[in-house]
C-alpha cells in the first residue's frame, strides 16, 4: 500500500469509511505524505478541511502516543555514555515544573543499581545534599559510579556557575568516599547538557567505559 | 425505554480535552484510553487502558504485543487486538521516517534533515523544529504555506504550540517542491512571524531553510536575518 492508501485504509477502519477517501485526499493535498500529517496538530486540519472533530483527534493520538513510546524507549539499564545517560534523564525529567536533583547510583558495569532524589526543590543547603549523595551510594552494595541529574523548569538546558561550581564539589566530595562521579546531566526542557561531554578532563577524571560521542 | 449510553459523554468531554488541551499534559493510560474509543465502541476504556500497560510494562509494551498476548486482557476481543496490532505496525513507519537523521550535530545536520523530510514532498508546507546543534529533536509541527498566505494562523494558537512543545531555539523548514529555492515574499512572512512574534516567551529563530529537491537555501547564512527587528 502507498502513503496515501495507509491514511484512508486507517480512518475506514477506526472511523467513518465514508469520509476517509475524501479526507485523505484532502490532507495529502496540504501536507504532501503521511508522516508530516502526523506531524501536525488538529487545529490546523480543522481549519482546511471538513473533518468530525473524532477524525481529528484519531489522527493527532497516534503521534502522541508515539512520541510516549519513543520517550519510554530511552529507558536504559546501562548509562555507559553521555549520550545515553541524556537520553535516560531527558525522558525522566520531561515535564516537571519543579527542580528535581536526582543521584543515579552505577555499578562497575555503569547498570543502574539505585536511583534517588535527592532533592525536589532547589538546592539551599549543598553540604546537606552532599550527605544524601552519599547515604545513597553507601546503601548501594557495589557502587562504583555516580551520575547526577538535575533540571532547569524554564526549559533552558544552559550549565550556570553554580551548576559548574556545585559539580567540581560535589566529585571532591564523592571521590572521598571512593564513588567517581561519571557525570552531571542538566535537562532544560527537551534537551540536555552533559557536562563531562563539555568539560572533559577540565572536570571530571577519565573514566574507561564511558563513551563521550 | 432506551437505556441511557452513560460513556457518550466521557468520550465526547476525553476527545474534547484532547483537543483543548495538550497532549503531553495526558498520562499514557489517558492517551490508550482515547485510542481504545476508536477500538472498543460503547464500554469503559479506562480500566482496559490501565491493565494493557501493567501487563505489557508501558505503553510502548502494548504496541510491540502481539495479538494473543494483547486478547488475554479483560475487555480485549480478538477484533480490538488486531486494531491494537495494527496501529503498533503504523507507528514502527512513521518513527522510521521520524528518526531518520535526527542527530544535528551542525546546521548541516539540519539541512540534511529537512531535505529527507520533504523528500517526494510537492507541497508547500513549513517544519517548525525544535532545535539546538548536536541535539536530537522529539517535537516538530508541519503547517501548511497556504495557511500563512490566507491568514489562518493565529498568533495565540501558534504560541501555545510553540511553548506547550518546549520550544526555544527554533529552525523552520520550508518546502519549495518542484520550485526555485529562492525565497519569495511568503517565505520572508513566515520567518517574520516566527522570529518576531514569538520572541518574547523566548522562542529564538535559529534560521529559516527553504528546500526544494536536494537544493537548500538558508535566510540566516544568506543575511535575511541581520535586517530582523530585535
């Protein structure tokens, strides 16, 4: 089947069969292929074209349930790369209005052994934090490794002073209790930073098994 | 007596608050929920939504089931698992196209991307992505050209888009189909709009690409933007 028998196959099964020759016909005319109409949103559709308010909605649950699977998917046991432990916070951290700083406790392998927040407000008292950081890692049999996490609510994934400042800090602090923080993942909306990715060995010590491409 | 259809209401008031609202602000058994009206008609998909994603540990669980595993759940016929099959096979197409090149490591990355998206593309139709180099992107918004040409977008509505997607550095594409890459007058609207009605809920216009076959021509490298009101 071709794109556009896709679309009309679809709607005649999940909606009106009478309609949905018309209605495709109709949106590949403004869209062009399938995947861009689902790339677009109902107030749009019901703008150009004559559709039931159920039509619209059917099309547009598809790419949001979609986009849940893609963000479900990201979960990983093993935060072995920058990249995937961004991957794994972003998809944690999507949606919280509140700043959340979250310890990831790894093994020797960098799998997840013990997750914890450690705090769900901004962070006033930063030798208290530290001491949750380590009654995390010390309850985790095994821990080699830390990952720390934290969000900005604005959506802004930029790395601030304090962030930069409270991360050297904290891999003082951890490394005296022989935990090496592996990495500190800022998430600013849909995005995020690593800041051993952009620090390098300006910050963090060289970890072997942890990927920063 | 007819006896009243007492989940008449719940779906028309759930398809409303979808359509009123935003997505993401929907728990994922909210979302199966709705799908299920469209697989199940006349029953409560409620608690049906919940077990699917108990069962199949998530709602990306439910779609990657398979129709004996998916007829096991109470309220599933084998008429609902093969719907349930059917829309997991459609979202496996649609995330093969989505994901193709969707790492910008570069402005180049992102030309890339576009050229793909509206590959065999004729129409006139603008992606808005959400952006920043060496990101991946999740949220992206098609609109048809037509739509700013006849002034069918509004301001408010393209705002609440923008910002319920999370939407701060934006990159918009713009399909030129068969035609020059040259922009013209709709073009240079669009990226106005974009860049100057939306900056104060600090949404940036990174560039605005128009692209037609493997060509592409970038307003911002190309000057249009040093004459942007800021």
């Amino acid at each position: 089947m071709n794109e556009k028998e896709i679309l009309e196959n679809f709607i005649s099964i999940f909606d009106k069969k009478e309609d949905a020759k018309r209605v495709t016909d109709e949106l590949f005319g403004l869209y062009g292929n399938l995947n861009s109409i689902f790339d677009s949103n109902h107030v749009f559709f019901m703008k150009n074209i004559e559709m039931r308010e159920q039509t619209a909605v059917l099309i547009n649950i598809i790419s949001a349930i979609n986009r849940r699977c893609e963000i479900e998917q990201a979960e990983t046991k093993y935060l072995n790369s920058a990249d995937i432990a961004k991957r794994y916070f972003q998809a944690r951290l999507t949606g919280y209005s509140k700043e959340l700083l979250i310890a990831a406790v790894l093994g020797r392998d960098f799998e997840i052994i013990k997750e914890e927040i450690i705090t769900n407000d901004a962070v006033n008292n930063v030798s208290a934090a530290f001491r949750k950081f380590a009654e995390t890692a010390f309850s985790c049999e095994g821990a080699k490794y830390m990952i720390v996490t934290h969000n900005h609510p604005s959506g802004n994934s930029r790395l601030s002073d304090s962030d930069v400042v409270s991360t050297v800090n904290l891999i003082n602090a951890m490394k005296m209790i022989n935990i090496t923080v592996a990495d500190h993942i800022v998430v600013g909306g849909r995005n995020s930073v690593s800041m051993h990715q952009e620090y390098g060995k300006k910050m963090f010590e060289s970890i072997k098994g942890y990927s920063l491409k | 007596m007819k006896k009243k259809n007492i989940h008449a209401g719940h779906r028309k008031r759930m398809r409303e608050k979808f359509l009123n609202g935003y997505a993401d602000s929907f728990c994922d058994h909210e979302l199966l929920e709705i799908l299920l009206f469209y697989c199940i008609p006349v029953a409560n998909t409620n608690h049906t939504a919940h077990e699917l994603i108990e069962s199949f540990g998530g709602i990306s669980g439910v779609f990657k089931a398979n129709a004996d595993e998916l007829v096991k759940i109470n309220g599933i016929s084998s008429k609902t698992a093969e719907k349930i099959v059917y829309i997991g096979n459609l979202m496996e197409e649609y995330r093969k196209i989505s994901e193709k090149n969707r790492e910008f490591h570069n402005f180049d990355s992102i030309e890339k991307y576009f050229l793909d998206y509206f590959k065999d593309i004729k129409s006139d139709i603008c992606l808005v992505i959400n952006a920043q180099p060496e990101f991946e992107t999740l949220d992206k918004i098609t609109i048809p050209v037509s739509f700013f040409r006849e002034n069918k977008i509004s301001e408010e509505e393209t705002a609440k888009m923008l910002i319920m997607k999370n939407m701060h550095n934006i990159v918009i594409g713009i399909n030129h189909g068969d035609r020059s890459v040259i922009p013209g007058s709709t073009d240079y609207s669009i990226m106005q709009f974009f860049f100057e009605k939306f900056r104060i809920f600090d949404v940036t216009v990174e560039d605005c690409i128009i692209c037609s076959g493997t060509s592409t021509f970038s307003l911002m490298r190309n000057g249009a933007f040093d004459n942007m009101s800021v």
